[in-house]
C-alpha cells in the first residue's frame, strides 16, 4: 500500500442520510485516511439500504486504489449525482475497502452517532 494511505476500522456508530431517509447505519465502517486529504469513512455494503443507490456510468481511476464506480441517489424532489463511490474490486493492498461505499459529505450526510 502506498506509504500515504492508512485504513482502520472507524470508531462508534456511523449513519448516512440523504433526502430525508437512513440509506445506513454501521459500526463497522472504515477510516480510509489518505495524504493531506480528510478522512473517508466506508460504510459496508451489508449495513447500506442498497435500495437507495443507482449506479451511474461515472468511473474513476486512482493509482493506489484502482477503479471506482459511482452512486446516484433518488430522493422524492431531486437525484443526488455520483453521491457515493466504490472500488468493486480494489488493489489488493486496499483490499479491505472493497465491499464498502463512500459518500461525499457535501452531498450527503454522513456523521458519528
């Protein structure tokens, strides 16, 4: 794993909203911290309302990640676009961050309870 990339599991409980709904709720999320970047947590896919999310045709490409798929979500007045992202299948020394989402805290909220 790149030297500037560190994952932990995230301490408490961490919940996702978004138009007015819980898409999840977890102890188990992941801290992906990353450079000078603020950390990211990763909710596992397992305590997500997959329900809620609709996979777009964004991808991404990170060197020390790899590819990343991208999350639409549909509330009742709008579509928050690209709002999450995961890496399917990640390089393997970020393996512990396949099977998790991420969610741009300036899309959705994303907090500690």
């Amino acid at each position: 794993m790149a030297d500037h990339i560190k994952i932990r599991k995230a301490r408490g409980k961490w919940v996702v909203r978004a138009g007015g709904a819980v898409l999840g709720e977890t102890s188990n999320a992941l801290e992906l911290s990353e450079g000078d970047y603020p950390p990211v947590i990763y909710f596992p896919r397992a305590d997500l309302a997959m329900s809620f999310l609709e996979a777009t045709e964004t991808t991404s490409h990170c060197p020390w990640k790899g590819d990343a798929t991208y999350f639409s979500i549909p509330t009742k007045s709008t579509v928050i676009k690209d709002a999450a992202w995961s890496y399917e299948n990640p390089i393997d020394e970020v393996s512990a961050i396949k099977d998790h989402i991420a969610f741009y805290p300036d899309r959705v909220t994303v907090e500690e309870l």
